[in-house]
C-alpha cells in the first residue's frame, strides 16, 4: 500500500494507523515530500516498511517496492544520507 503524509482530511499517518488495525500484515509504503526525521521515525514505528521521498521517486519507488515485498526496510538514499537513520 502505498500512502503520501499529506493526504486531505485524513493524514497519512493515521491512515496508516487505522490501516494497521484492520490489516496488520498491510505492507506499507510513504512516498511523501516530508523529510524530516520525525516524519520518517513515526511512519517506521507505525510500521510502514518503506519511505520513499517524492524527489527520489523515479529511482526509488521501485526498489522500495522490491524491498518490501522481499520483507527488507527501505529508506530513500537522499534520506538515510542527509540524517541519522
């Protein structure tokens, strides 16, 4: 599943709470313009497997997929190199 932070009336978060309730094996995917590491901390604690920022989105949303669906973590590269992750 993939989901953006920024969705209208429901953000991505709690979409992706709510979604984790009545689907706890949904593999989750953000692709979003949200940098920040406290985005990409609550989107990996909510259990979202992938984070895929919309500038690496030509060269990262498919290996972000791939991980995924092999069961790996997937950070884009322009994130895990610009912050602690």
């Amino acid at each position: 599943m993939i989901l953006d932070i920024g969705l209208p009336k429901l953000d991505g978060i709690e979409a992706a709470q709510r979604i984790r309730v009545l689907i706890p094996s949904a593999k989750i995917v953000f692709l979003t313009q949200k940098t920040t590491i406290e985005f990409v901390e609550k989107a990996l604690e909510l259990g979202a497997v992938g984070y895929v920022h919309k500038a690496d989105m030509r060269s990262g949303l498919l290996p972000a997929i791939d991980a995924v669906l092999a069961g790996r973590p997937f950070v884009s590269s322009s994130l895990r190199n610009s912050q602690a992750l």
